[in-house]
DNA sequence: AGTTGCAACAGGGA
DNA sequence: CTCCCTGTTGCAAC
C-alpha cells in the first residue's frame, strides 16, 4: 500500500539517486503497465537523463531530459528498488531501468501498478496526475482554507471523501484509518455534521499523520529505494483478525465496509 | 396523475373530437409550461389544422397540420377539457385553445405540466418524447423478447425500472402499484432476483393493468376530455391513512419509501 | 492495498 | 401523482 508516505520518500531518494544518470537500457516485461505501446515508451526514455524527481499524490514524476517525463504508481503495492552495478537484481520485477554507469532500477508491482511516460508537452494531459487536488505536505498550498474550500458544498461521508484522489492526492486505504482515529471520526461521519472545531482536528491530523510516517521511513510493511523498511506501525494491526484494541479505550477494533472498502475503527473513540 | 390510461383515452377523445378542427385562438395564461417564447408557440399553433392526436407514454402528441405538433404531459395531475361553443369555461386554466367553430379546448395544470409546440421537423429533438421507451398496449411493440431486451443487463430494483420512461412509457406511481401488487412483486425487488417465471407474470400484468384501466375510462379520481370520470379503482385507496388491507390476504397495506417516491404494498404478498 | 467508468440511487428544484 | 440535473454510492473491470 505505498500512500504518500511511501512515495514521498521514494521520490527524495530516486531524486538523490539518480539524478544525472542516463538510461542506457530498458526492458518491459509486462507492456500493460505501459500507458502506449512499448516502442513508445522506449523511445520517451532511451537515452534520457533523470533530472529532479518529486512525487505527487501517490506518484513519482520523474523528470527526463531532454523532453519527457517518468511517471511512477505502485498502485496496490510493490517496490521501486535501485541496484548497484554488479549486485544481484531481484528475480520479479515488471520494468527494469539500466543506466549507462551499470547502476539499475527494478519496479516490481504486485498489483495494478502504473508506469507511464509522456513527452513534456502531454504532461498535463497526463489525467491521472494532472488532475490530482491538494498536497497534504505542501504548507503553502494545503492551508485550512485551500481544506474548507475543497469541502465547500459537499454532503457525502468524510472517507469517500478524503479518499477521493482529486479533493486531497494521497490518501489511501491505510493512512485513512490512522488519520480518522486520530481526529476521532467515524468513517461513515458526514461531512454536513462535523463541526468547524472537529474539522481543524482532522485537517492538523491529515498533515500530521501523513508527516510522520514520511519522518519514520514509511510503513514498517513497505520498503524504500534501498529495500529498507519504514518505521511508521498502524494502530490497527491485526485488527482484521479481530485481535486489535484501541490504544486510547482498548475497545475491540471494529471491521465494518465504508466508501467501498474496508475500514477499521473504534466503535468508542469514533464517532 | 394522469399515466398511460388517462392519456391514451383522453388522445382517442381528442383525436375524434379535434380533427380538423382550426386553432383560432390561443390564450397562455402560464408562458412557463410551454418550451419557448409564447410568440414562437403562437406562430406554430394559430391557423393550424388539428390532425390525428395520439399518445405515447403519458404524452398526447397531436400534428398541427401544416408543419408542427402539439405535445401535453399533464406532469402530476390535470384536465384537458372540451368545450362546445358557449358553454360556460372553467374559471382555471394555463392555456386555452379557441377554434374557429367557437368550440374551446382547456388545460389545467395541477403541477408541472408541458404544453409544448414544435415544427415538425423538430419533433424528433424533442427529447421529452423522442427518448420515451416501450409502449406497453402495442402488442407489436411491446413482446416478452422486446421487455426482457431492455432488461438485459439491468442490476436496480424493479420499481425504478418500470418507472423509467425510457424503459417503458407510461407507468407512474400509481399504476406500479397496481402492476407490482398483481404481479407479487415487491417494489425492491431486484431485477437479477426475478425469475423468468415470475417476469412472465409481470409482463402480462403491465399489459393487463394498464389495459384494463383504459378498457374502464381511466382512474375514479380523474376526467377525461368530458369531464367525466373513469371506473378504474385502486386497490390501496385510504392506504395513506392506513385504512386500506390486501384484498387477497386482508393484511394491513403498509407504506414504504422505493426509488424516491412513496409505495403502497402487502406485507404478506409481495415478496 | 489502486483507479476508472458506469449504473443505481437520493435530494433539490421547477 | 412529474421530470431533469447533480452529486454520491456501489459494482465490475483492469
């Protein structure tokens, strides 16, 4: 489940990484990944140089000189891991980046996964990133009222929207349940009935939550650039075999469906 | 609430009675109810021959010869009313055609009723009635291969399905009533659920219900062209106040809430 | 654990 | 008892 978090740090990385490096090689061994055929992608990337990596949302967007961009999702979940010359690469991988220094870039998707490029020209036609709303992390951008302004208007439950990718980019299905349990929502909440007061909790949590985990590395599940784990542990954990308390009340936690997907809370602390 | 029967009756009464007939006058008294300025209305209508009147759905469509057509929906509940020359006019109406024999047509709006004009090579961007779906009395038309066509595919609740116009033209929220308590249907009832022995039911029942109450002049409670009243009964009548029982079983009629608009069932019967 | 697109559903307004 | 529009929700697909 790589959330912002996740991709956060695996741009900083691939940012420090592999800036300047030239791709000498590309191999696609599952072209689906794609978003055009393979000789497309091929030609968007041979022989390209990284320059700055940042990420968006859940996306990578790697930029590649001269023209182009690499646009990276691990969708489900995966690894993006960078090799040395020499070292031995791992045996499952999707696409494999080589650089003209014998360094390489393996991206292994376990599911769903996206690895796009585009000419610099089509990258705001590029529908996935370009239409991503605000960036958690992004003081300037994600202030309290750029939050309330998104809101404005809306009446559905404050998961589906807070999940919804072109509200707040970023946010998924496990940093959703650390952020609600924090601000102390239940996932089903409307956003009609959540006070203004409430509604600061869970816009300083959104941030803070999202903050912490990109400090610690990421979830202790997922591995960064260097296949190393992250240090951020979900409240939750084990709760879908009902053996997880609530660290604040040690109520059970609950499993119950919401905006589509499964969600974890505590039936005391959320309301 | 003028549905199928009503209209159809009250398009065979005008398609006898109008005929020929010249518009020599028109009063628009609710400029609203018509789908353009009242002077393109008039220019279409005035001088204009009324021709065959027929119905579709819950819409009289009467060609205005030369060159143009009139179209009536009386929305929630009205009368068109035929008026021999001198006789004394209802004191409410929204538009009143004059003929140059001194006969006068009336209609009377309950709530959001149409009283459209369009050129004749219009009719067919006349999406109100351009989109209508099957008409259940053409035994033509409407086949057991022709309604479970439409149904192919379909996930929702039967109520909503029947309702839609552009499945089938002409059932309001009266006659599902009627329709789904002949066929034991309950108004939830998924489409997926519904056996083909069942469907078979239902689909005679939608031709025999409807059939029936246009056989018997329309609903007790509402008038044709002449002002008189039909002889169809509903069989949950004084249901609102809790009055009404099942007349198969005697159970209490209960009121529920089905894609948006009240139902009446048998608690018992419709399953 | 992800996103898209579509069908189904609910609410408000004319 | 009408219809349309819009936003929201649920589902299947990739």
């Amino acid at each position: 489940m790589p959330e912002l978090p996740e991709m956060a740090n695996l741009a900083r990385q691939m940012n420090r990484e592999l800036k300047g490096k030239v791709v000498a090689g590309v191999e696609v061994r599952q072209p689906k990944v794609l978003n055009g055929p393979e000789e497309q992608f091929r030609g968007l990337v041979l022989g390209k140089a990284f320059d700055a990596v940042r990420s968006k949302g859940k996306w990578v967007m790697a930029e590649l000189l001269p023209d182009a961009h690499f646009l990276l999702s691990l969708g489900m979940g995966g690894e993006a891991l960078y090799h040395r010359a020499g070292e031995v690469l791992p045996e499952r991988y999707q696409v494999k980046f080589t650089f003209s220094d014998g360094d390489s870039l393996t991206i292994n998707f376990w599911w769903f996964g996206y690895a796009h490029a585009v000419r610099a020209a089509d990258l705001g036609a590029h529908r996935m990133t370009a239409e991503l709303g605000l960036s958690p992390l992004d003081d300037s951008e994600f202030t309290y009222d750029a939050f309330t302004a998104v809101l404005e208007g809306r009446k559905g439950g404050i998961k589906s929207f807070l999940m919804d990718q072109k509200n707040i980019a970023g946010i998924g299905n496990v940093y959703i349940q650390e952020i609600l349990w924090n601000a102390r929502l239940h996932p089903n909440r409307r956003i009609t009935d959540i006070e203004p007061a409430q509604m600061q909790v869970l816009f300083k949590e959104i941030r803070d939550t999202l903050r912490k985990a990109t400090d610690l590395g990421g979830l202790i599940y997922e591995r960064d650039l260097y296949n190393q784990k992250g240090r951020y542990e979900i409240y939750y954990l084990g709760a879908a075999d009902g053996k997880a308390v609530c660290p604040m009340c040690g109520a059970k936690i609950e499993k119950l469906k919401s905006a589509g997907t499964p969600s974890y809370i505590c039936p005391t602390c959320q309301k």
